[in-house]
C-alpha cells in the first residue's frame, strides 16, 4: 500500500465523473463548481476531437489508500486559467501543485498565476508555486458560498415580474454579462482590472433556460443567471442590477423568486458572493441564504529571476 496522496491528471471530463462522481455526489453543494462544470464539458467534449486553445485539465487526488479525496481542475477559458483548489490535506495540495507545474512546463500551458478555493488548502497550494517561480502573491476576490433552504420573498414585491429571457433578449444579456465582472468588483471597492473577466456563452446560456430577467412594464432591470443542476445542486449567478435600478429591491425579488423555483423542483440552490461586497451579502442573507463557507483566491505576481551582471568597460 502507497504511503502518499497521489494526483493523476484528465483530460477527458467523463473519466473524471467516472472516477470521482460520487464524491463529487457525497458533498454537491461543496463540489457545485466543480460538478457544474465538468458535467456541461462532458456533454460538450468529443474524444479524438479538436482541443481549446486555453488550458483543461483536472487532476483527482487520492489519499495514500487509493480513494479518491479530491477534484481539482483548470479549465477557466480565458486569463488566469484560475486552479480551482478544494479542500485537501496541505501535502497533497503542495503535490498537486508541482504535479501542475510539471504539467504546466510540459505543454507549454500559460503560468500557473490564480489558484482559488478553501483558504488552507489555497495557500499550501500556491505557497509550493512559489518555491519554483519567483515571485509575490497577493490575495483578490474573498468569496463565500451561501445554500438556502428555505426563502423568504421580499414583502411587500417590488413591482414587476420574472420571466425567462428569450433570444430578442441576447443583445442586453450579452452586454450585461461583459460587464458584470468590473461592476462587482466596483462594488466592493477594488480597483478595475487591466482585462476584466467576462461571462461568454450568453446565446447557451439563455438556449438552455439559465437566464432570468425582472421585467417592470416591459423594461428589463435586472438579470439573475442559473446553471444546470449538477447531482441535485443548482448554483445562481451572475446577478447583475444596472447601476440606475439600484435601491429598488429587483434583485432580492428575482433571486428569491428563481430559489424558490430550484427548490420546488427538489433541488438545492446554492450561490455565491464577494465577501467585501456588503450590498450582495446583506440582500441574500435576507432571502434565506446562510453562510457555507469562506474561499480566498490567491495571484502569483511572478518576479523575474537576476539576468547576469552586466559587462564592465576595460578602457
């Protein structure tokens, strides 16, 4: 019997929920991330087919007995190629780290920069990325992951009504979705990033019936997203209210109204907020949300190792 965790890489996601579905299964809520987004790639992904440019992976950790502890996976399409890092004993994320390095060096994969998750196995992580590239770190988005189990709609109603967007609605969704990253990080007080992050796919998105839309006398003010369920858990987001129906409660009203509908369908909802967001946090606390658990990412800032001295002068 081995005495180390061990970390074998995938690259195809049916293999990873054949070898770890059901501890993806055994904690959904936890795992909604990560459930989420291979179930979708694996609907999508033809073996023997064309690859995408950016980088995907996953790697399955397993503990010295073989069973399989933990999914990890880098498939974030655009930059930082964010690791998403679950909770894990500190050596068997230090593993993973340098098991993603190796990777990384090999296939010629952009740097391993961003790494988020539970804060633990975060920083033991990305603390091993940083004996083997030099460099800083800082920390970024704080996040916290909420469920709730029982919602409370706001009374009395905002006026207006949900309803599901349709493909007239792609051009506002599409908009809304590429500014959603830079106005929440605005929100809670952090300078805008150089490239902000943006939210692609909005015709999938409303094809697939993930997109909700409050409606007030035919003019849409606020856009509540939801994705598929993955083993019973269905995580909300983005919820995206345009600075000007701010104050107005739309948000509250749709993200309770589209809870309560994942609940009567006998899933659980979960989702997730900045924890340095004070409007975000304050409003789902008061549709029913409660606090699952606090993440951190972490940045690698690399710092360019000494180039040789430069020659001096013999005059």
């Amino acid at each position: 019997m081995t005495t180390a965790h061990t970390v074998e890489l995938l690259d195809d996601p049916a293999a990873v929920l054949a070898v770890a579905g059901d501890l993806l299964a055994a904690e959904p809520v936890l795992s909604s991330v990560v459930s989420s987004v291979t179930h979708y790639a694996a609907r999508t992904f033809i073996p023997g087919g064309s690859r995408p440019e950016h980088p995907m992976w996953w790697a399955v950790v397993r503990d010295p007995a073989g069973v399989v502890v933990a999914v990890s996976m880098r498939t974030m399409p655009h930059a930082p190629h964010t690791v998403w890092v679950p909770a894990m004993p500190d050596d068997a994320a230090r593993l993973l780290a340098r098991t993603a390095l190796e990777h990384t060096a090999r296939a010629g994969d952009p740097p391993l920069t961003s790494a988020n998750g539970p804060i633990a196995a975060v920083r033991a992580f990305t603390d091993e990325v940083l004996r083997t590239t030099c460099g800083t770190v800082r920390e970024d988005r704080p996040d916290r992951l909420w469920e709730a189990t029982r919602i409370k709609r706001p009374d009395p109603a905002p006026s207006g009504h949900a309803r599901q967007a349709t493909l007239a609605d792609l051009d506002l969704v599409s908009e809304w979705f590429a500014v959603f990253h830079a106005e929440a990080d605005a929100q809670a007080g952090r300078p805008p990033e150089d490239e902000p992050l943006r939210i692609e796919g909005a015709p999938r998105w409303i094809e697939e019936g993930s997109v909700w839309l409050w409606d007030v006398d035919g003019e849409v003010v606020q856009l509540t997203g939801v994705r598929p369920p993955a083993f019973g858990v269905v995580r909300i987001g983005p919820v995206y209210t345009p600075a000007e129906h701010r104050g107005h409660g739309y948000a509250r009203a749709l993200v309770a109204e589209v809870a309560q509908r994942v609940l009567d369908a006998g899933d659980r909802v979960c989702l997730y907020t900045d924890r340095n967001n004070p409007v975000s946090n304050r409003v789902y606390a008061a549709i029913g949300f409660e606090p699952v658990l606090d993440q951190i990412n972490l940045v690698v800032e690399p710092v360019a190792p000494p180039g040789p001295a430069p020659a001096v002068r013999q005059d």
